[in-house]
C-alpha cells in the first residue's frame, strides 16, 4: 500500500485512478485491506479526483469499498476469461466520467450466501449463467454497469457473502432497484449452486484408467492453489500410489524441501522421499515416496490459455521423480496448475498421459480445453473443499446459507 500510494503520488498531475484489484485478500491484522487500498486512494487523491475499481467476481465486495469508489466493475466468466475486457469496461466508465458525459451512481446489496467454488461456469447452463445474464440485460439506459459477485468462499470474516452491484448515470434509484433485483435473483437460485458432483479419489482414478483415451483432468480442488491452499495435499498422491497406475498420470506438489533433496541426489537417482503435509497438517499428513529423479533444477512458464495468458509463473527449484507411471513435479513455489505449462516446463506433455492431476475447482477448464478428454472434480480432503459446512466458521456473520438454511433474506440497497 505504502508504495502503490508513493506511485500514484509520483505520477501527478493526472485526472482520473483506475484500480486493478481482486477483491479477496484478507491479511492477519485487516478484514478488509482492498477497501483499505480504496480508502487510501481516496484520501491521497480526494473526492474529486474519479476512482473506478476493477475486481475478480470472487471478491468481497463491502460497504467501504462503495462508499469509497465511483464505480466498481466485475469479471463475467469462470473460468475467468474476461479479465481485459472487465478492465476496457471500467477504464470506459472513468473516461466517460472524465469527458463529463456521465456521473457514476453505485449502490450495493449484500447477500448472506456463501457457495461451493467449483459451480460457477459461464458457458453451461446453471444459476452462474443465468444471474451474468440478468446482469447483463440490465445494462440499459442509465445503468453502466452491473455485477454479481460471488465471494471467495472460505473467507472467515464479519461482512462476508455474495453481493450485487450497479452502476447507474446519476440515478442512485436505478442502481438500487437493479442492485435489489439481482440479489433477490441470486438468493433464489443458492440451492442450485449444490448440484455439483464430487467423485471420491479412488473411483474417479479407476474410471479414468479405464477410459480408452486420455488425458483425463483430475481436479484436487480441496488443495486449490489459487484458492489460498497451500498445495501439499497428499491424498490424491497416496491413492495414485496405491493404485499403481499401468498408464502414465502426472501429478504435482509444492514441497521446496524435497525438491532440494531430490535435487541434491540428482537426475537418474533413485530417492525415497518424505513429502507433502508439511503446510496443511490438518486435513493431509506427509507420505513416504520413491522413485527416479528424471528432473533437477529451476523452471518457470508462462501462461498460455485464456485468461492469464503470457503471465509468468516462478516454480523455483523443482524436481520430477517418477515412480512406475506416475510422474511427480515437485515445486518449491505455490503454482497455479491451470495449464498444461506447469508439466510442459519439466518436460512434461499432458496429451501424452492418461491421467494430468490439476489443483484447481474452475480456472484448469480453461488452459486444458481442447486437449481434454474427461474431467472429474475429486471429493479428496483439504482446505478449499467445496464441502463448506465442514469448516469451523467463527467470525461470519450469521444466518449464513448454506450454514444456516431456513431464514428470511430481505435485499437492501447501500452506497
């Protein structure tokens, strides 16, 4: 903050602020530090300066981030393809602003709903189309822009939910009528978002190497890297290994110490290792593995499908260890494994495996499409399961859906 602030003040004289922000970060100290980077902004440049925000669909949209903001726009897809296209849309309300043709009105509804992260999907049909749709209709006239945001769903915060929010041209009636109707919307359709299925470990590894054709993307979702895990889950691992795959899987895992190990013995070596649950103690523990190091050394990739695509991505010092078919990529560095780059940087080719493991509940359907040739989400354990009710919420404000299920849910507009 104290350097985006130092930035932002090296760079006068300007008219207007655009902020790229997620939206979901919450530090030990600070719920709500994005409407604290707001906030600040606002104080440094002053209330006539315009300040419009960008955010991912997940984020946790409050009270201050409104208040703060002149106009706040968000992502419509997930995957989320959309990222420029959410820019272009907000740098287009801050630009008309600027040129006088429009003063932003923003009014927000908070929804007390919290949904699993793997059903939200914009190009199949289910209540995440149909709510981007109602957001998009309602861009006429006088609304600029309307959002339905979908929170990250294992924030333990007070002003934690979905919430919807609109954009209007001076009329601050509009946004809130349009912010209303999409958060009664959304409360309508929280049941549907349950319908996903997760397919237990072991019959999803033996459905896919029964398939004739692969490579079938399996999602450990419950060790989403991108979803805050820290991505040494063992439990996919300990049941690849048990079933003793007879065609090639590839699977990864982010355990710097044992990548210097494996590094250390060198390529050809064989290894017995001691890996994962080293981060998430609660829901893994660490395994015993053995097997060939085939790879040694630093590697990196960047992004090739849509979304993130040409963004770089730093694994540190990695090694692959093979045992029997199963290939390893152990990471020292948190990976977002959403593409088959993660893989190809060690010498890895997903078409060429029957089974890719991927540690992701939406964005993998993305950088795999096309080379895919089944998916399956696992029901595995882990600190992003979509089995939300299994968590200990304790600073959630309450009723919560789906930890509470029958309460009354009134929208009110706030801005």
């Amino acid at each position: 903050l104290g350097r985006l602030l130092h930035e932002i003040e090296r760079a006068r004289p300007f008219d207007g602020v655009l902020l790229a922000l997620h939206g979901a970060m919450v530090t030990e100290e600070q719920d709500d530090p994005d409407g604290e980077i707001i906030t600040a902004v606002r104080d440094l440049i002053g209330l006539d300066v315009p300040l419009a925000v960008s955010m991912d669909l997940h984020a946790n949209l409050t009270r201050r981030c409104v208040e703060q903001a002149d106009a706040i726009v968000g992502f419509r897809t997930s995957p989320h393809i959309d990222q420029a296209d959410t820019g272009r849309r907000a740098a287009e309300i801050l630009v008309r602003q600027l040129k006088g043709e429009v003063k932003p009105v923003m009014r927000m509804v908070k929804i007390p709903m919290d949904t699993p992260a793997s059903t939200p999907r914009h190009e199949t049909p289910g209540p995440f189309q149909r709510l981007m749709q109602a957001a998009i209709e309602s861009e006429q006239g006088k609304v600029l822009s309307s959002t339905v945001f979908y929170v990250q769903p294992w924030l333990d915060i007070a002003e934690m939910g979905f919430a919807t929010v609109s954009v209007t041209d001076g009329d601050a009636d509009k946004a809130a009528e349009v912010a209303v109707g999409l958060a009664n919307k959304a409360w309508n359709e929280r049941h549907a978002f349950f319908e996903t299925k997760l397919v237990p470990v072991d019959e999803a590894i033996a459905t896919a190497l029964a398939q004739d054709v692969g490579p079938v993307i399996l999602s450990d979702l419950a060790d989403g890297n991108g979803a805050g895990s820290p991505g040494d889950a063992t439990a996919v691992i300990a049941a690849l290994l048990k079933a003793g795959p007879p065609r090639t899987a590839f699977a990864n895992i982010r355990d710097p110490e044992a990548a210097r190990q494996a590094i250390a013995a060198g390529i050809g070596a064989e290894v017995e290792l001691t890996i994962g649950g080293k981060l998430d103690n609660v829901y893994n523990q660490p395994i015993q593995y053995t097997g060939m190091v085939t790879f040694a050394g630093p590697a990196s990739y960047r992004f090739g499908g849509g979304g993130y695509t040409g963004m770089g991505v730093d694994m540190g010092l990695c090694a692959v260890v093979k045992h029997e078919e199963l290939h390893l990529l152990i990471t020292s560095n948190s990976c977002f494994s959403i593409d088959p780059e993660i893989y190809r940087a060690v010498g890895l080719e997903s078409t060429e495996a029957q089974i890719v493991i991927v540690k992701s509940a939406i964005q993998f359907r993305s950088g795999f499409v096309g080379i895919e040739k089944g998916i399956m989400l696992l029901d595995s354990p882990g600190m992003s399961s979509d089995h939300l009710e299994q968590y200990d919420f304790k600073r959630v404000s309450r009723p919560l859906f789906p930890l509470d299920q029958e309460f009354d849910f009134t929208p009110e507009a706030v801005g």
